[in-house]
C-alpha cells in the first residue's frame, strides 16, 4: 500500500460522520401494555396449595432407589471406590402430602 493509500483511507475513516449519527437508532415510543387477568382452580380442599410445606420427612429409608453399582476414581489414580447413587428418595410435607425427589444419574 503506498503512501497516498493509506493517508486517503485515515481520511475516509475520520471523516465517516458526525458523531451524533455513530450508533444505535433511538427506541420507538409504545403504549402501555393491555390489562389480563387469569385464575386457576387448585383441586382439593380450600386449604391447599401447589407448594411443598416445610419440613419434609423421609419416609423411610427402604423407599429410597439406587442406580446400578459403578466405580469412581480419584483425578490422580490413586484410590478407586464402588458407589450406588441415590436415584429418588420419598418425603412427607408437614399437611402429610408425598413429596418424591429425583435425581440425575450423571452430571
């Protein structure tokens, strides 16, 4: 690129606009979002909601299920062991209802 070149694209680049006209284009004015309005009928009795009421009690530990038996290492290879996952544990919430917790088998 010669001289001329390169001095006449500085030019072409500092002389691109004002700069009121560099950037985004103002946001367009909206109305005011419409009124909605909505209900949802719970079913049972008037007390009941779709939330787990605190505290949650295990079932018992026999409710409990496993994923199949695998082994772990350690980053370094220096220990290994066999574990069994939680698969899903069995609650009661303080109204007595059932509450069951899944879990993922693998990250």
């Amino acid at each position: 690129m010669s001289g001329k070149d390169l001095t006449e694209a500085l030019r072409a680049l500092t002389e691109q606009g004002k700069p009121e006209d560099i950037g985004p284009a103002a946001m367009k004015t909206r109305g005011a979002a419409g009124i909605s309005r909505a209900s949802a009928l719970l079913g049972g009795d008037n007390n009941s909601t779709s939330a787990i009421a605190s505290p949650l009690t295990e079932t018992g530990y026999l409710m409990r299920t496993f994923y199949a038996e695998r082994s772990i290492r350690s980053s370094d290879g220096l220990w290994a062991m066999k574990i069994k996952p939680v698969k899903s544990i069995q609650f009661t919430d303080a109204r007595q209802d059932p509450v069951q917790i899944n879990f993922a088998d693998r990250p």
